[in-house]
C-alpha cells in the first residue's frame, strides 16, 4: 500500500509518536512543576513553535513538512527543570552536555530500543542548530530557530503575568508600542515582519523588530527568567542532578539496559548511560527517583 506522506511528514509522525515525545508534557517550560492548568509544558512549546515556524514556511513558499518536523523534535533531549536540568547536567558531564546534542542524540541512538527513529539529515541537522553559534544550513532550520524564540518570548511572559511575576505595564512602554500587548499581537507582529523581510532569500527579521526582540528577551531574563521568586526551587536541582548522577554510576545495573548497551556500543562510560537516563526524565519521574533513592520508605510486610 503506498504511503500518503512525504518523507518529511513521516519524520513529524515519527517524533509525535515517540516515547521522548510524550514525556514533554510532564518536563518543565519556565515553571519547575507548577500548580494550574494552563501553563506551558515542554510540549505545549513544541507545538506552538512548530505552528508559528509553518506558518512562515508556508507564506514563504518553504517546506512546511520539514519545518514542522525540524520544530516537534528540537526540544526532545530537554532534560527534567528545563535549563536549570540542563546546567545541572553540563557541569557533571565529561564534555559538558547541551539539549540540542542530546536531542540529535535521541533521534538517532536512543529512541526505538537503541534504533532511533531513522529521520531525514536535513530534519536532524535543523534540530542540532535550533540554537547555539552554528546556523542550520537550510532555510527551514534557521525558521525554527526564529520561531522557538518568538515562541517562548511571547508564551513565558504569557506565563509569567498569569503566575503574577508581571504586570503588563512593568513592560516598557517602548517595547509594548513595537511589538504589542498580547501574546497574538507579538507573535503576529515578528511574523510578519520576518515573512517581509525574509522574501529575498535570508532568513530574518528586520533592523528595527531584532533590536525589540532582543530587547524583550533581555527584560525577561532580569524580571523573570532570574526572578527569584519564581526560580528559588532552581537552586535545589544542581544537588538533586549531582545526588541522583552519583547513585546511579555507584549502582549502574539499575540504569535500563538499553542505555548501557548504546552506551557500550559508542565506546563510551557509564557517566553516558547515567547522563541519558536523567536527561530523559520527566520533572515527576525524577522527584520519584531521588525520594526513591535518599529518602526511607515506610517498611512494608513482605
């Protein structure tokens, strides 16, 4: 029977049903857990990234397949408490760690039982530059880069105004009169600035929406993103990640073996399989390791 779908609408498939896929609902946005509803998750990003990255594909005339694939996977080696996970994990880990390698790393050695799910080069490299100094060499790759920024700009501040961290007039006022008020406003209006500016070939925004974009992302590490009262629990997860790193290279047969035996098949240690264990956690799953693994449990009759 022949397949309905290009290659790259069978990669977006491919990721949307994986196992790494799904644990993004339960892995921290900006928020480490957080009570209520609608904030973002990990997934919930994905997906708004991937919707705002295929709709500037399609007004410029670009693979929206690719685009959208490139965008639900760019995010799949996030580890557990988001960037604070991430920092965590790059001091521990020989070589440092990034969640944009570990992503690459999902998709091509760890989904699948250690198969990886067989995607496209051009869907893995967009997913390996989605962020850091190298430019993914395809149009597509460097939209996604765009939108995962105007994406979690716009739905942070979102986040952060709903968990009262902000109040839309703290924004200045310049920066609400380039680029609005809303979440809607904001996202329609870097847009469609870079869908105009990008009709020649590059992919960017013009002079002017770069300097406010970039403006905003520097308000909302200073009043948010470094805010201590919405990132006082941060300071716990270096500790938890040293704590929980430490107790499984000490008792290595408990890390799942398919990790092991890719570890073992890349030449590398034990410190590999420990570190793709944690980094595939969910916020929940490791809050049940550690209290698993340090706290004592109420003695049950065998």
């Amino acid at each position: 029977m022949p397949d309905l779908r290009s290659r790259y609408q069978r990669d977006a498939d491919k990721i949307v049903h994986s196992k790494s896929f799904r644990r993004l609902i339960h892995k921290t946005q900006m928020f480490l857990m957080p009570v209520g509803d609608h904030y973002r998750t990990r997934m919930t990003h994905a997906l708004e990234v991937s919707r705002i990255a295929r709709t500037m594909a399609r007004a410029l005339g670009l693979d929206e397949d690719l685009t959208e694939a490139i965008a639900l996977g760019h995010d799949l080696g996030h580890p557990p408490f988001g960037h604070a996970g991430e920092r965590a994990l790059n001091s521990i880990m020989p070589g440092g760690f990034s969640h944009n390698r570990q992503s690459l790393r999902v998709v091509e050695r760890l989904e699948k039982d250690g198969k990886g799910l067989g995607l496209s080069e051009e869907v893995c490299e967009g997913i390996l530059r989605h962020t850091g100094d190298a430019l993914s060499q395809s149009s597509e790759g460097q939209l996604v880069r765009y939108a995962d920024r105007i994406a979690y700009l716009s739905h942070d501040m979102d986040d952060a105004v709903r968990g009262g961290l902000l109040h839309l007039t703290d924004v200045p006022e310049e920066l609400r009169g380039e680029l609005g008020d809303t979440p809607k406003e904001r996202i329609n209006t870097l847009v469609n600035d870079l869908v105009a500016e990008s009709r020649g070939g590059e992919v960017r925004l013009s002079g002017k929406k770069q300097e406010a974009m970039d403006a905003l992302r520097a308000f909302m590490f200073e009043n948010v993103y470094f805010n201590p009262r919405a990132k006082s629990e941060e300071d716990k997860v270096p500790e938890g990640v040293g704590l929980l790193f430490r107790y499984f290279l000490e008792r290595y047969s408990e890390v799942p073996q398919t990790l092991r035996r890719v570890a073992e098949e890349d030449g590398e240690g034990p410190e590999r399989a420990v570190c793709d264990y944690i980094a595939g956690m969910t916020d929940r799953f490791f809050e049940a390791k550690l209290m698993e693994a340090f706290i004592p449990q109420g003695w049950k009759r065998v």
